[in-house]
C-alpha cells in the first residue's frame, strides 16, 4: 500500500492505534501536540540518538522490523548506562517513496517488541519525507534515583574496572554481512556483463539460460553457518537492563559507567578523561567469545584490535572501589579487566606476554 493512499495522519494512526502507556509517569501520550509526563522525585533522564541509512544502518541486510529493534535497545542502553530505567520514547521517521505502508507496519512492529521487553512507552514522535534515504531520531527518556545517578566522571584510583557480556562479536558479525553483501553484489555483476553480452548477440538459447540464473541470484542466501551469534549481536542487540539489575540486587552501585557503542578502548578514554584518571587493562581478561575468535583469524584480523575498537556491542563499561572485589566475582556476565589510575601514569594496556602498550582509541 503507498503511504499517500493513507496519508500521514492515516499512517498515525495506524500504526499507533493499539500502543497504550503503561507507565504512570505517562500522564498524556500519542494525540496530542506534546506527551505529558510526570516524575516525582526523581532524576530525568534524555537521551537522543540519530541513525541515517548508509552510515548507522543497511538495509541490504537488515529489514525493518530488526532495524526498529536495533535503534529502540541502543536508544534505552543511553538510559541503562545511567543506572537508570527507560520510560518513553520518542520516534521519527523521514523515509521516501520507496517505502511502503507495511514497511512501516514492520517497523512498529519491532519497535513495540522493543519497548515491550523494558515495559517503555512509545509516546510520540514525527514523519516527513526524505530524499536522501531512511533517517531515524529516537529520543529515550528515564528516571533514576537522586541519589544512584552514575556519571562518567566518578572513577577514583584502585578502582576496579569491568564489563558485562563479551566484545567484538557486533563487529565480526558485520564483517560476515559485508561479506556476503560482497559476494551477492559480484553474482549480480556477473549477470549483467553476461546479459549484456548476450542482449548484443541475440542467442535465445543462452538468454534462456540466464533466465534461470536469474531465478538462482534471486534465491541468493547468505553462508551464516556457525555464525548466527555474531549476526544476532551486529542485528539484534540487546540493552543491558540485566546487568544494572544484577548490580542492584549485589548492593553494587558503580562509580562510573558508558555503554560499549564505539568500542572498548574509545569508551575507557572516555571515562579516564571526564574522571581525570589513568587506566591498566589486562589484553588476556578482555571477554571474548569463541565464535567471536574463530572468526577473527578466518578474517585474518587481530582479536584484541577487534574487542577494543569494534564497537556496537552495547555491553556496559563500568568501575567500582576495590572493595566489592568478592562480590563481582558472584555474578555472571561481568568481567574484572583492570584497575583505575592516576592520571600520571597515562592509559595502559598490558599484553598477554607482559608488556605495557598506550591504549589507543582507532575509531569506530
């Protein structure tokens, strides 16, 4: 269905018709010029985030319902890396004529699959058209407690630093989508320097042939085998809400904490400059997961180079005084990597054969 057979407000409507708050700090929601929240003695929490097709996003290989999935958690992982909880959130959208109605019907559905799983209220948001490909801006708000508030700036030295989950896995499952975009994109070229050739020389015969080949390129389906958890890390993230629960129930509260997005090292620079601090981390503590490994030396890539600079893991970074040592090491999915310092004593990473290498960002 085109979307001007419905019109804007008939697109609202439709794909908000069954969304209802769930939330009591939601007082008014979708219909109105403006939601209207309400929060009582708590922090608010505001996160923003923008996502543009080509740059955040391909929709080669992801469709619109994990695309939804994927922006809503990254936008509540912003809330998570707070200590606090999501509530609502804020979506628009500027899409062309490409795009149809059940497009966005997909869409919405992996948004509220999204929010459903954090019980978060879908409160608003835009649509408008765009030339220039999909463009998403997802705004996340929360609330945490005045006084459990973790910023990026309270790491002190001795304290210990640590992440949740494994890293690198985002990253290699999107070089194995690169891949087999790669590999689709060379069968299509083949094909067409093949029809050419024969759309000059006239054979039917060999343009019967091809017709066939046709059929097989437009069954192309992706090698994934002994991947599929790389691919669910790079397609469908999950926000980290356990992990704050589980430091909750430990009687743990951090003393600085980010979400992974940009990659390990990038996001330590981060807190050791806002805390004014230095760091050590140990390359042989660095979680990793075996898929993660095996497919690094397939790739030929370093598996350190690929934890520490990846990116788009979304597990969170975090640190803590020395002091609750023991009970970190009671919980799962939580990894000791090293220590804070002072700021003197730079940013550190020790090698696995004990040397001392300058932790260095590479980008993301």
């Amino acid at each position: 269905m085109e979307i001007k057979e419905i019109g804007e407000f008939g697109l609202i409507e439709r794909l908000t018709a069954n969304i209802h708050p769930q939330n009591s700090s939601t007082i008014i929601s979708i219909g109105d010029d403006a939601a209207v929240l309400r929060y009582e003695d708590k922090e608010i929490l505001v996160a923003s985030q923008m996502f543009m097709e080509g740059v955040q996003f391909d929709l080669t290989y992801i469709d619109m319902q994990h695309l939804a999935y994927k922006v809503a958690m990254i936008a509540m992982s912003n809330i998570f890396a707070m200590n606090g909880e999501p509530r609502q959130i804020l979506v628009s959208i500027a899409l062309g004529k490409r795009f149809k109605v059940e497009d966005l019907d997909s869409f919405y559905i992996g948004l509220k699959n999204a929010c459903q799983r954090w019980n978060v209220d879908i409160v608003g948001g835009d649509t408008t058209s765009s030339y220039t490909g999909l463009a998403i801006n997802l705004t996340c708000i929360g609330e945490v407690a005045k006084n459990k508030i973790v910023l990026r700036n309270g790491a002190r030295e001795t304290d210990i630093i640590c992440v949740s989950g494994n890293l690198g896995a985002a990253y290699m499952g999107l070089q194995i989508l690169e891949r087999e975009k790669s590999v689709y994109y060379q069968q299509v070229e083949e094909f067409n320097r093949k029809l050419d050739a024969v759309n000059l020389n006239g054979n039917k015969t060999q343009l019967a042939a091809l017709e066939k080949e046709r059929e097989i390129i437009a069954n192309f389906q992706p090698d994934f085998s002994g991947k599929e958890y790389l691919i669910d890390r790079q397609l469908k993230p999950e926000a980290p809400g356990e992990i704050i629960w589980k430091l909750k129930e430990a009687g743990i509260l951090p003393t600085s904490m980010i979400d992974i997005s940009d990659g390990l090292a990038s996001e330590l620079k981060h807190i050791c400059k806002e805390s004014k601090c230095g760091c050590r981390i140990y390359e042989d503590r660095i979680p990793i997961d075996y898929q993660t490994a095996a497919t690094c030396e397939e790739f030929n890539l370093n598996l350190t180079t690929a934890a520490l600079n990846g990116g788009e893991d979304y597990e969170l970074l975090f640190t803590v005084p020395i002091t609750y040592h023991n009970k970190l090491q009671e919980l799962d999915s939580i990894r000791q990597i090293g220590y804070i310092t002072k700021a003197s004593l730079g940013e550190r990473i020790i090698t696995r054969d004990g040397n001392e290498l300058e932790l260095q960002a590479q980008g993301w």
